[in-house]
C-alpha cells in the first residue's frame, strides 16, 4: 500500500470527527476552538510577514522544518490542501498552484464555511488530502508557496492526528494534545512568538 492510500475521504472525515470535534478543518479557526493548546510561531525575525530573498525563505522553511520534527510526524505526513468554488461541485479550480503543488492529492470533502450567506456570495471551500513520506525538505514547494499566499488553509499532521500544524503566510499555528505539550513547544521557540499579547 502506497502513503496515499493510507487514508480515504471517510476514514479521514471519521478521525477528524473524533480527534476534533469542535471544529471543522478550517486551519484559521482552529485557534479559536482550541485556545489552551494553540501556539503561533511567526516565519521570520521580527514578525515580518513575507520573504523577500532567498536567505529568508531558508530561515521560514527553516523554522517550519524544525517545528514539524520537534512534533515528530512519523513515516508519513498528512497534507491538506484546499481551494474554493462558486458552487458545490469541486470543479473548476479557481486557485490551479494547490493542483500543481499537490497533483496526487484526492478529493477529501467540500466545506461551505458560511452557510448563513446569500447563496450569491457563497464560496466553497474543497480540500484535497494525500499522505507523503515525511523528511525535513519533502514539502519545499508546498511552503514556499504558503508564504507567498499561493496556498491558503493548508494544514499538515501525523496519520493519526493528534497534532495540527496549520502554515499561513506569516507563520504557523500548532495544536497540541494538551496544554503541558503547547507550553514545551512553545518555551522552545520563544524568539518566534509574537509580542502581542493575544500570540496572534
């Protein structure tokens, strides 16, 4: 069995149901849903929010790559991509880089985010899941692209689960187990916390 077909769209929406049910896999509410076990980490020095050469793509990959092995994934890696829509149907994609940086990736579910809008303005989210063999480097073009706002809602974790890692450009939000393991993480990388008060 390949890392890909480790997981199906129901296999995945049933373990997501069960390791966290309080939100659904919108990686910018995650945050809000689980505050005590919520930390962000900023890409750059000073809580720049975009790179502008090659010397600090390699301090954001840098970090992403150090945080992610501290979290420690395992053999394979979950990888969440999403793009949005006008109706429903998954088709025809409005942001063609998820396609181009994950083209093995399959249908996993699609997501209305505001179901109270009018049915004119609604966008759909659809996300797209694959399992990767994990090593530090294996998703270079994935977050590169993330820090150039070309991917949005991306978000990685081990099979299982039991830890979210959502990249944004500007940074990384992680949910931990519990709060002990969010505060270890977090007294690690103190230098790439914000200095605002809400951590955002």
């Amino acid at each position: 069995m390949t890392p890909s077909q480790e997981l199906t769209p129901q296999t995945l929406t049933d373990l997501w149901e069960q390791s966290w049910p309080e939100c659904p896999p919108f990686g910018h509410w995650l945050g809000g849903h689980y505050p005590d076990r919520w930390v962000r980490f900023h890409s750059l020095p000073g809580s720049k929010r975009y790179p502008d050469n090659e010397n600090e793509y390699t301090i954001v990959l840098d970090r992403h790559y150090t945080t992610l092995s501290e979290l420690g994934p395992g053999a394979a890696l979950l990888v969440v991509t999403s793009e949005w829509t006008e109706s429903p149907a998954s088709t025809p994609q409005r942001w063609p880089r998820r396609s181009e940086v994950a083209p093995s990736a399959w249908h996993w579910q699609t997501l209305l985010e505001d179901p109270e809008e009018a049915p004119e303005y609604r966008s759909y989210t659809q996300l797209h899941a694959e399992t990767i063999p994990w090593r530090p480097g294996t998703i270079d073009v994935l977050l590169r692209a993330v820090a150039d706002y070309e991917l949005a809602n991306v978000l990685l974790a081990p099979t299982d689960l039991r830890w979210l890692y959502h990249p944004y450009d500007g940074g990384a939000d992680v949910i931990l187990p519990t709060p002990e393991q969010r505060d270890a993480l977090k007294a690690q990388h103190q230098d790439w916390l914000s200095e605002h008060p809400s951590g955002l």
